[in-house]
C-alpha cells in the first residue's frame, strides 16, 4: 500500500512503445521519460515483438513507419496491432499516436485513411484548428513542425480537431482527453531525420510542400521548438 502511494505521489507513469521500423524512434518521448524518470517498454514490430498486457503501462505512445495502415498482407502483424489498439481504447488507456500511429488511431476511432492531394515532407506551420484546452499550451500563431506523410484521415466522429496545415487539413486530433493523434513529428531530432532520409529516400518526390533533405537537415531551430512543444504536451497527458 504504501509503494502504491508513493507512486500516485510521484505520478509515476508507464510508458509503452509499439515501434514500427528502427530508423523512426521515440526521439525526444524517450528524452522527457529519461528526465521525469519514467520506465519505457517497447514492442518492436520489426523484431516480432510482444505487445503488453493492459496493466502493465499508463500511456501506449504508436510511431510513425512507411507502411500504410491498410497493407495488411504485407504487414500481417498490423491485425494485432489494430485490435491491441481497440482494446487500449476499451480500456481508457491514455494514447499518443504520430504519423502513422495518428492514422492507425483514427482508423481505430472509425474514420477513413486515404491519400492525401500532396505529400508533405520538410518543415512547414501547423496552425490551431479547433478550441480544446491544449491548445492554450501554444499561443503562437504559426507552430513550427516537422512532416513526412503522403496520407491523411478524416476527423473521427466525437472527437476535437487540434491542427491544420496548408497541405493537410486535418493534423491532429484529441478524443475523451486522452487519446491524441499528430500527423506531424514533434519528437524528431537531427540523428533521426538523418535515418529518415538515409531509408526513406525515394519518399521525397518533387511537389509544393517537399524540401531538399539539406534543407531539412539545416533548420536547426525546429528541432529545439518541436521538442519543447511536445515537452509541453507531453507534461498535460501526463497531469490527466
């Protein structure tokens, strides 16, 4: 009793991992974790890794991959990965999902996944698009965020848009204050743009909202900003 106190006290919180390839990593989750001294466990997919039981973390956090949510045949393990999903939403676990892990948690809320008119890769604003209590936690007016999608997803029903951008109408969304989606990565940093690049290399073909990947590689300041904002919301979840 007295253990399980403490932890309530500390508001200790078991993060949990479901990773789809090597060179799209936590990134800066795993940065903030380090310093509040939360415990990381993770499933790799591409090691055939085992998915957890319920009760043993407090926030599932789903990363971003090349595949789409839809190949299926190619990916068989995304079947489980589906369902374990739903079953984290039965459960009322708290939920992060980037990129890819946006799409897989708007697919699981019911919404359509479909190819986007461009893809978006590089640096380009995401602006507030609805009026859910998170949003205080960013007055800019142009919000600075790293993309690298060719799909997006319509706004599940009974959830709250968060972002937009030029490209993408729909960049995020917040359902039952707990589950949050990003269609754009605030936990990249330098080393992972540079795996990103180096495996993903055929993605950034020519279009409006594609950059060079030295142009990428070269807006320094974005990796700062992208990681205090997810500090930021990192730190609301973890208050919930």
């Amino acid at each position: 009793i007295l253990e399980w106190s403490f932890l309530i006290i500390l508001k200790i919180m078991r993060i949990h991992i479901l990773q789809h390839v090597p060179y799209e990593s936590p990134g800066s989750i795993t940065d903030w974790a380090e310093e509040k001294g939360f415990p990381v466990s993770y499933t790799r997919f591409y090691e055939n890794g085992q998915l957890p039981r319920l009760k043993d973390f407090d926030l599932l956090v789903i990363m971003g991959g090349p595949m789409n949510i839809y190949e299926k045949e190619k990916y068989p393990w995304l079947t489980l990965e589906k369902a374990f999903i739903q079953s984290c939403l039965s459960a009322e676990k708290k939920m992060l999902g980037i990129c890819l892990g946006s799409q897989l948690l708007a697919d699981a809320l019911g919404a359509r996944i479909y190819p986007n008119k461009e893809k978006e890769i590089g640096w380009f604003p995401i602006y507030k698009n609805g009026k859910h209590s998170v949003l205080d936690l960013f007055p800019e007016e142009d919000i600075t965020a790293f993309h690298w999608h060719g799909d997006t997803f319509d706004l599940p029903e009974y959830t709250e848009p968060l972002f937009r951008s030029e490209a993408t109408k729909n960049q995020g969304f917040v359902y039952e204050n707990r589950v949050f989606a990003l269609q754009f990565h605030w936990e990249i940093q330098p080393g992972t743009l540079e795996q990103l690049i180096k495996h993903a290399q055929n993605d950034p073909t020519p279009g409006i909202y594609v950059q060079s990947p030295d142009r990428m590689l070269n807006h320094l300041s974005g990796f700062d900003e992208s990681g205090n904002h997810l500090r930021d919301l990192l730190d609301y979840i973890q208050a919930l």
